[in-house]
C-alpha cells in the first residue's frame, strides 16, 4: 500500500512538473516520401515535441502533389490544432487553404520554403532560409572555384523554392547556365547528368538541389567519366555526399540545417500556445557553405538524421 502511495505521488509530482505546452501541433510538409531530407525535418519536429510536451502530427504526400497537400492542410484546418506548420512550395496552389487556417484563428508557422510569402498569407513568421540568396551564394562561390559554364538539375519540377535556387545561382554564377529537369529518382538524375556533360564538354560545374537524390549521383556521373575537372556542388546534406566533399570529389554543400526547420516551428508554436510567446521576425536556418574542411565534422550527424 505504501508503496502504491508513494508511486502515486511521483506521478502526481511529475505532472505538476510537466510543462502544459500544446496539445497537438500538426506539420504539413511538401516532401516526397523517398527523400531522406525530410526524414531529418521529421526529426527534429518530433524532438521539439519531446522537450515542449507537445503532440506532433507530421504529415505530407506520398509524391510531389499540390492538390493532395492543400487537402492535408485543409484536413488539418477542420481538426482545430493549437498550431500548424506548412511548408510553401507553391503559394498560388496553397494559399487558400493557409489562409483558411488563419482565419480560423490557427498559429501558423511556414518552413522550409515560402519566405517570400509567409508574411502576406498570414503566418506568423518563416523558419529557412532565402533560396535566391542560396543559390546566388552558391554561383558566387563555384565561379571563385573556376567554373565557366554550369547545369542546375532540378527533381522537383513545379516547386518554386527550387527555381529560385537555379535563378540565384545563374546571377551569382555570372555564365551560361542550363536547368536541366528531372524526377527524384537518382537513376534518372545520373543519367541526366552524364548526359549533360557528354553532349557539351565545356559544361564543367553541376549543383544538384539536393544531396541524396540529386548530388551524389551526380558525383556518380562525373566519377563514371573520369572528368575530375568538373565541380559538384549541392543544397543540402547527406553522409554520401559529405564524404564526397572529403575525398575532393565534391566542391561544397548548402546546409539550411533543416533540423531547425522542423524543431523550431514546433517550439515556438508550444510556447506560443502556453504563454502567448513567438520570435518577432523570420528565423534564417541557413545558408551555410560545407566545404571540406568541415564536411567530415558532420558526416557522423548526417548519418543520425540531424545534419
């Protein structure tokens, strides 16, 4: 008995305290199944739940699908969370049903993509980081490494965040640059690439929009031709890649620390809800050149699903 008391109290001390953040936080996210990207999104939205108290409710589409993702949001909307996180690809495709979210009085959190129109549907403030500025950031560099003429390889046609990383990257590479569309599949991708780059020698700079899908098989495609004169560069992280970065076969990677895109939405919307607190602006998770003197620091994170 005594100790049935005692078990008793501890749990009752545990519950005073627990901090009573919210109660459901739902994250619609744009990212296809296959993309080990949004894996570390997932990720770092679940942690934020484990320190805030919250329940988090991740959800996205099977494949790239604006229609499917606007009904997720709108789902999420009719179950009346204490907040919502949504990432922004397409914000002709989406903004109805944010804007639906908002007046009904939802906290909403944009990450990932849509920093230049999270303000005007209404959300609260953006977790990410400017593509353009990216990717212009990206050219900058790549022409500083001696490129001369440059593919973008996009594997998700139709997402905006994506063209602006291609558009940053012309301006700032300052030469002929070629989008060359493809699906997220990295069969595709390397075949797309080594094409690219036998049909025009002088082609000597790729950035891939992703390190999984699209950098390391580009690496693949350069490596399969023997063409060490070719830089590769990529958004974002992936262990394959950073290792590539280390043996030289790999220029650099943009970190936006997609971790902090997941964890920080989550967060804020916790405290938010318990104590009317949220940041009084956009939060920038990146960008962040990963060259090689830093690249083999994170391998180990980026193999755990946190870099």
């Amino acid at each position: 008995m005594k100790k049935l008391k005692t078990a008793a109290a501890v749990a009752a001390l545990m519950t005073i305290a627990a901090p009573a953040m919210a109660q459901n936080i739902i994250v619609v996210a744009h990212g296809q199944a296959n993309d080990p990207f949004w894996s570390v999104v997932k990720n770092g939205a679940a942690k934020a739940g484990e320190d805030t108290g919250a329940t988090v409710d991740f959800r996205s589409p099977e494949v790239f699908d604006m229609v499917a993702m606007s009904q997720l949001i709108d789902a999420a909307v009719n179950q009346q969370p204490d907040g919502l996180v949504v990432s922004i690809p397409d914000a002709d495709a989406l903004g109805p049903s944010i804007q639906r979210a908002v007046d009904a009085g939802i906290p909403v959190i944009s990450m990932n993509s849509g920093s230049d129109v999270a303000e005007e549907l209404g959300a609260l403030l953006h977790v990410g980081q400017s593509e353009f500025d990216a990717g212009k950031a990206a050219g900058e560099k790549l022409a500083e490494m001696g490129g001369t003429k440059g593919v973008c390889i996009n594997q998700e046609v139709g997402n905006v965040a994506l063209d602006m990383r291609c558009e940053g990257f012309a301006e700032g590479f300052g030469n002929p640059v070629e989008v060359i569309p493809t699906m997220a599949d990295p069969t595709e991708v390397q075949s797309k690439v080594r094409a690219a780059l036998e049909s025009d020698p002088e082609v000597d700079t790729v950035l891939g929009l992703g390190a999984s899908l699209v950098g390391e098989p580009a690496v693949a495609a350069v490596d399969m031709l023997g063409r060490d004169d070719v830089l590769v560069a990529s958004f974002d992280l992936s262990a394959g890649f950073l290792q590539a970065i280390v043996d030289g076969k790999a220029a650099f990677a943009i970190d936006q620390q997609q971790f902090l895109q997941g964890y920080l939405p989550v967060t804020f919307l916790a405290l938010n809800a318990e104590y009317g607190l949220v940041p009084g602006g956009d939060v920038p998770s990146g960008p962040n050149l990963v060259t090689q003197e830093a690249a083999e620091q994170v391998i180990e994170l980026s193999a755990q699903g946190i870099r």
